[in-house]
C-alpha cells in the first residue's frame, strides 16, 4: 500500500511541473550540420509550398544527405497557410516524413501575416495558424526544433523602437508555442548573438545568425554567444551562415564554428532563383556551383599556412607547349575549328587544375558552350588569346630548377 501510495505522488508531481521540463530539449547542438532550404524551382518561401513537388524535395534532401547534413531549416508562411490550409498540412508533413527518413531534423522558421507585429492587439491573430501547424507535425519524430520568428531585430544594434517591438513579438510568439506544444523546444533566429542574448529567456535554444567579413569578428560572436549559453544552461547553434557576396566565404566560416564546435546551418542547400546569386552549393540537377563549399562541408579546407606547396603547372613543359600550339594555331592562314577547340580545353584543364584563373566562369565551360554550337572562329581566336596571355606567365625557362625532381629523389 506504502509502494502504490508513493507512485501515485509521483505522479502527481510529475505533473505539477511546468511544461518546460518535459521538453525534449538537447543537451548539446554542436553536431548540428544544417542548411537552409528552398527548392531552386521555386521564388519565394510561399511559393514553395504553394506549388510544392515532393520528387523535388527528396532530390534535394539526397543532395543533402551526399554532404552528410542532418538538420534542415525551412521557412513556413502564413501567406500559404492563408492560401491553402490542406495542401500546407500535407506538403508539411511530406517533407518532415521525407527529412526524418534520411536522418535529417526539421526546424520550421515561422512567417506569419505581413506586419501583423507592428499591431500588439493582432498578434493573438495567429493562434490558429500555429495550433494547426503544431496539430499537423507536433507529434512527428523529425520535428526538432521551433523557430517561432526569423530575425525580428533585423539588423540593427541597439534595436529601434520598431525593432524592440517585433522582438517582443517573437518572445510572444515563443509563450505561444510553449503553450501550444509543450515537448517541441523553442527558438528565435537572431540577425545578431547580442540581440539572441536578449531575448534569451524566452526560448529553450540559443540561435543568432553571423555573415561577419573576418575570421576576427566571427571569433568574437563564437565567444560571446557561448559564454552567454554556458551561463545559463542552454543549446547554441548558428542556423545562418555563409554569403559568397558579404566577405563570409563558406569555407572560412564553416571552418570557424567546426573548430569551435558550434552547430550550423548554411545559408542555403540550392540555388535558387531569389538567394542563388550569392547563396547556395547545388543546382537542380546535382553539381556544384564550387567544390570548395561541398569540401568545407565535409571538413576539409584550403591551406592557408605558410608551408604551401608551389604549384608548378610547368614542371612537364605541357604550359609551355600548350601556349606554343596556341601561337601556331593563332598565326595560322587557315586554322581547324576542331584542332582549336581541342587546343582551347587542353589550355582551359591547365588553367582549371592549377587555378590560374578566377573560377566563377570557368574556362572548360566557355569552351564546352563553343564545341555545342555552329563553328564561330572568332569567339575561339577570341578565348585561345586570352587562355594564352593565362598560360605565358607560368612557363618555366630552360634549366629552370623547378622542371628537375626533388634532391634525393630515387627512380
């Protein structure tokens, strides 16, 4: 009877504890290897659920899954909730289904009925948004985490008075979660760590976003971010990173929160038609828009240390045949569309293999856009020119040191 007895107060005070203590909150995000997500088809977060292609969706998370990422964060409007409730639940809950099966975490980034924040006695307005989105993934094994509001101080530090208040919308927004889902933890996805740090209280997981242009700053945010989660007990994870236009080189940050051990999410998987000018790793039918990015994902980065190994393109004296055939096909009366072209991809591959050029449009990709078109030997005369004045200054002189094999080298 004693034993039934103290069973039944433990339950009861299991019960009586706050709703915060039964969520699934991690201990520890720093495995996080997220990414932001759209699919490249679309323009526009609504415009993705709107016209939703799960074929679409589990191509890319397999791109995904190549990289080894395991969290997803991706943007959920009111503007398509609006527009067609039954097709968001179902394309919702296809896409937390088909991320979960691959290992894949989901955090839902909130956007609800434009400028509602800036009306307090509105704000209770997006009640049945929520309720229904919690009523349609709540309970599914691949939702991790609750982003009740994305950037609500964007960008400034100190906050605006308009700032303030939308910040004071998401912390809002977040008792409204809690509320509504009592085992799915929150957060707010700050533009900054000291905004993230003031509105710490109201959420379960610290995250903040950082584009800082050097290794410098991004150190400093590191830092103070997570001094701020060891104070007072909670998860950190930066869920944007990474902008080929801010100075923010993926390859530079990536390696910045892995040596810190700090969870991330990149900014983002595909490129799209919005972001795609300055974000993103894959296009729809799976290369890359720079294999540095897919390696720092990976983990592995440029030496920048002062032990490089020079490059010699020259060493075999293919530079220096390569600009001699050139200059005879350059000079020549009559000169074969065919044998140019085969002239211009084998300088273009010597230009690619020894990064001799800027490789955002690359040479064997000028020369592919030639071979798959009618003859046009004045583009060709054009690009053998400008792969030969590439090429010249990386010939290596007769006798040069650098042609010969290493001292001691043994046949």
């Amino acid at each position: 009877m004693k034993t039934h007895l103290c069973a039944i107060a433990l339950l009861m005070a299991a019960a009586a504890l706050p709703a915060i203590a039964q969520r699934r909150v991690p201990k520890d995000l720093s495995g996080v290897r997220g990414f932001n997500y759209q699919s490249a088809e679309t323009i526009g977060h609504a415009e993705f659920w709107l016209q939703y292609n799960p074929s679409v969706t589990e191509r890319d998370l397999d791109y995904a899954a190549r990289l080894q990422l395991n969290q997803v964060r991706v943007f959920v409007p009111y503007a398509a909730w609006e527009r067609n409730k039954e097709g968001l639940r179902k394309n919702l809950l296809h896409f937390v289904r088909a991320a979960h099966a691959r290992g894949m975490g989901v955090m839902p980034t909130m956007q609800y009925k434009f400028g509602e924040w800036r009306d307090k006695a509105a704000w209770p307005n997006a009640r049945p948004f929520v309720a229904d989105l919690v009523a349609t993934i709540g309970k599914e094994p691949g939702l991790a985490i609750w982003d009740v509001e994305n950037e609500p101080e964007c960008c400034k530090l100190p906050p605006t008075p308009d700032n303030r208040l939308r910040m004071e919308h998401a912390m809002y927004m977040a008792r409204m979660f809690h509320e509504l889902d009592p085992v799915t933890p929150v957060t707010i996805g700050a533009t900054l760590a000291e905004n993230m740090i003031e509105m710490g209280d109201a959420v379960d997981v610290l995250s903040y976003h950082d584009y800082s242009p050097t290794r410098a700053q991004i150190r400093a945010n590191i830092a103070k971010a997570k001094q701020y989660a060891a104070k007072v007990g909670k998860p950190l994870v930066n869920s944007e990173i990474g902008c080929i236009a801010r100075a923010n080189p993926y390859d530079v940050t990536l390696q910045e929160h892995m040596q810190a051990h700090v969870g991330w999410y990149i900014w983002e998987l595909m490129i799209t038609g919005n972001w795609g000018t300055v974000h993103g790793v894959f296009y729809p039918d799976g290369t890359v828009r720079d294999p540095s990015i897919a390696a720092a994902i990976l983990g592995f980065f440029r030496k920048r240390g002062p032990d490089v190994v020079e490059d010699v393109p020259d060493r075999e004296n293919h530079v220096t045949d390569a600009v001699e055939k050139n200059e005879a096909w350059l000079k020549a009366s009559d000169p074969g569309w065919d044998a140019g072209l085969d002239l211009a991809e084998i300088s273009a591959n010597l230009i690619e293999a020894a990064q001799l050029a800027p490789m955002h449009d690359l040479p064997s990709r000028q020369v592919a856009l030639l071979r798959n078109g009618p003859p046009n030997l004045p583009a060709l005369r054009s690009i053998l020119q400008r792969f030969t004045s590439l090429l010249e200054p990386y010939e290596l002189p007769a006798g040069d040191p650098r042609r010969s094999r290493p001292p001691g080298f043994i046949q």
